[in-house]
C-alpha cells in the first residue's frame, strides 16, 4: 500500500501519491461515468485516495464529471481527500459575466467559487482548498478573510496555496495565523525551480510537505523529444533497468524522495499506469542513481 502523512501539521492525512483530474475530460477512452468511476476505483483500491482538482479543470466541467459519478457512488466520498482550487477566471460558456482572463481570490470570489465547487462536486465539503495562482491585485489579509469565512462556514476544512512564491506563503501565513497546508508546485526532473529558490526548503522548515504537479513533465519526459527529455530517458532507462521497475516509477521516486516529501500528483488516464505508479511509491534510488538522474537532466555534472 501507498505511504500516507498528514499534509501538515494541521491538516489532513493524505497518500503519498495524488490522483489529479486535470486531464479528465481528455480521456480519449471518453467521460461516461463508468470510464470515471473505473479510474477512481483503481486509484482507492491501490490506495491513492487524494484527488487533485480545480474548478477551471476542462473549462470547470471535470468537478461536475466527478461529482456525476459521486451520484452513483456516494459510497466513495468518505474513502478520499477531495482538494480543489479556485480563483481562475477564463470566459467560457461556464463562467457568465467573465470577459477577460483575470485572477480573483477576494473574499467573495472564494466564496462562490466554493459554493460552485461544492455543487458540482456532490459534497458537503471539500478537504484541501487551495488558491491556485497567485492575484497580483489582491491583498493577503483580503484573501486570508475570504479562506478564513469558507473553513468557518464548514464548507472548507483547511486551506493551502498553489504557484505561490516563498514570500507570497509567508505572507499569507501570517494574515491567516497559520501556515497554508501545502504549496502545491510544478517539480520534476525537467522542472527543478522549486529545489533551488527556496519552495521546497520553506516547506520543509514548516513541516508541510509540499506537492509536486505535472511529476512526469506532463508525459514530456516520456515522449518528449527536446534533448533534455531524450537524455534523461537514457538516464531513466539505466536506473529502471537496474533495478527492474518501470522508467515512470523511477522519475516519480525521483521527486518523492526529495527531503521536504513532495506529494506527488499524478495525471494518468490510464489505469495501468495508476496501479504501476503506486507499485512504485515506496522505491527508493541510490543516492548516485539520483544525482546521475539530475545530471542527465540538467546535461551537466554537479558542480
Ligand atoms: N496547480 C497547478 O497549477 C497545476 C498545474 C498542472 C497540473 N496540476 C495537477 O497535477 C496533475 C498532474 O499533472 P500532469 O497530468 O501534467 O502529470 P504528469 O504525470 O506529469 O503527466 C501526465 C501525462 O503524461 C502522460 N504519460 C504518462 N506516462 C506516459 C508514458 N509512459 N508515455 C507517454 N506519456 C505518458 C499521460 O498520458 P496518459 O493519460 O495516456 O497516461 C498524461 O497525459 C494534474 O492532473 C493536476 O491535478 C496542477
């Protein structure tokens, strides 16, 4: 079985893997609720009960398809940690009144958005809310109010951010009066920003484990063909060939061994892959196999 921790001290135990829902209206094996239902139930029977999604996921349609087969099997909501994000306004059919691309996480957008998600999700509640970009135009006491009304209301049982500078979470943390339960943040072998300006380390110094989006460069690192991508995939192959597991499973060892303990977010459609992701939770790589994957990747030697 998966590894579980709490997120933070003050917020919910979670997988070691999450399943994300990014991709989910992409399927090319389609939406219907059984195709849903089939990867959420080899997602639990495998132990990744955390669920990544945002409300703009599939131009706000992938919570409704979620919350679709919820309907059907209401069963399965108290076996997993429901996270979403808010506070990405794109003009669609979805979001009337919206004309232009903005960000908005003042109180009130929070709240309808919360409100929104709650509906189309089929919950009472959601575990993890997360702002899911940073608004420039929006003060950290306002948006701290906004978060702070949705957990007071019960709707909400704790709050965290996403693409958040280490600035931003701090200061966020203070207008809230506690440290945001996660920064959920790109990191991969092809995106290593989050290691070197401090993300990681400010997770790790308040015991947050932080949780890595697109682990696998969105499906690059598998089928890329920039040099980067090709020459890591020799490097994958290497370590995968030594140690008799899958090349998938080694990049996603890759981030969950990095000392803060990303909680990796996964976006496979595929079954196979899931089961194969989770068989790999627990792999641990040399200490040479890991730096000589960041080599590769980085097409130099360690300094
Ligand atoms: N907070 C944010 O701003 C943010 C941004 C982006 C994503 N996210 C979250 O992170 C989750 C994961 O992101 P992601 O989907 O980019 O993760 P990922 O695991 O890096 O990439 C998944 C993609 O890789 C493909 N893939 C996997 N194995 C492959 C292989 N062996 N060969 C070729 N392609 C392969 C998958 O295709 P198949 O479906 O065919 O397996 C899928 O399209 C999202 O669902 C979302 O929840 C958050």
């Amino acid at each position: 079985m998966i590894p579980r921790f709490k997120l933070s001290p003050s917020g919910p135990e979670v997988s070691a893997l999450a399943y994300g829902l990014w991709r989910l209206a992409d399927d090319p094996a389609g939406t219907s609720t059984a195709r849903v239902r089939e990867k959420i139930e080899t997602c639990l029977e495998v132990g990744v009960t955390t669920m990544d999604h945002a409300d703009i996921y599939g131009l706000y349609t992938c919570e409704g398809l979620f919350g679709r087969m919820l309907r059907e099997a209401p069963q399965l909501r108290d076996r997993m940690e429901i996270v979403t994000k808010c506070g990405i306004n794109v003009p669609c059919a979805h979001r009337p009144g919206v004309h232009a691309r903005n960000y908005d996480t003042t109180g009130p957008a929070i709240e309808r958005c919360v409100d929104r998600s709650l509906r189309e999700l089929n919950t009472d509640r959601i575990d993890v809310l997360l702002i899911h970009r940073p608004d420039w135009l929006t003060s950290a006491e306002e948006t701290a109010r906004g978060l702070q009304r949705v957990v007071q209301a019960g709707k909400v049982r704790s709050v965290g951010v996403s693409n958040y500078t280490t600035h931003q979470f701090a200061l966020l943390a203070h207008f809230l009066g506690r440290v945001p339960v996660t920064n959920q943040v790109e990191v991969s072998l092809l995106r290593m920003d989050a290691i070197y300006d401090g993300t990681l380390d400010q997770c790790q110094a308040a015991g947050v484990h932080p949780m890595a989006w697109s682990p696998l460069g969105g499906g690059r690192l598998l089928s890329g063909h920039d040099e980067a991508s090709a020459r890591t995939r020799t490097a994958l192959a290497r370590v995968s060939a030594d140690l008799g597991v899958s090349a998938e499973q080694v990049a996603l060892a890759w981030v969950t061994m990095l000392p803060s303990r990303p909680q990796v977010v996964i976006g496979t459609n595929q079954p196979s892959r899931i089961r194969d992701a989770a068989g790999g939770a627990r792999l641990v790589l040399s200490r040479e196999q890991w730096y000589a994957l960041w080599e590769a990747a980085q097409g130099r030697n360690i300094p």
